[in-house]
C-alpha cells in the first residue's frame, strides 16, 4: 500500500471552484481498482504553533493498493477531464508519495 499526499495551490479566491470540479469527479476515482481512499482536505484553525493557514490551499489525501494503481489512476480518461476542467484555478501541485516506514 501506498499513501499520497497531493497539495493544490489554487488561484485565489477559487478554492470553492475548485472543490465543486473536485468533488464531481470523486466517485469516479473511489470507483478505481486500486483506490482505497481518496478525499481534499483544507485548512482547520487549531492555534497550533508552527500551524500556517492558506484559504488558497487543498490536500488531496489518498491511500493506494500499488503505485501501479496510482499510474493508472493519474492517465485515466476521467482524470485527463478533471485536470482540463481545474487548469484554469489551479496555480501550482505538489505530489508525495509515501510508504511505511
């Protein structure tokens, strides 16, 4: 099993155009061979020191069976829509992928 950690900086004040585009495609990639969980996340207040909040700024967590798995979800026809749908609100992704330790 896999873990990714997915951060999306999205252009400001379009983090909700975002989460709408993202949410509509979420069934799909759940419904994927290999997708054990898969959510965004955002920012929670918690006065936690060093916490750093950004509105602009969505988690995308994700758990796979394999990086296989991963591949294939990242060239499926439903992500290739997803991707032309959010290029317009989205500035910049950073991807980790993760395994126990």
């Amino acid at each position: 099993m896999i873990y990714v950690i997915a951060s999306v900086h999205v252009t400001p004040g379009k983090r909700a155009e975002f989460l709408g585009i993202f949410n509509a495609n979420l069934p799909e990639v759940r419904a994927e061979k290999g997708c054990i969980e898969y959510f965004p996340a955002v920012d929670a207040a918690a006065d936690i020191p060093p916490q750093v909040l950004d509105e602009d700024e969505v988690t995308i967590l994700e758990r796979w069976e394999s990086v296989e798995a991963l591949l294939a979800h990242l060239s499926a026809p439903h992500m290739l829509a997803y991707r032309e749908k959010v290029a317009d609100v989205v500035e910049s992704v950073s991807i980790k992928v993760l395994r126990e330790a």
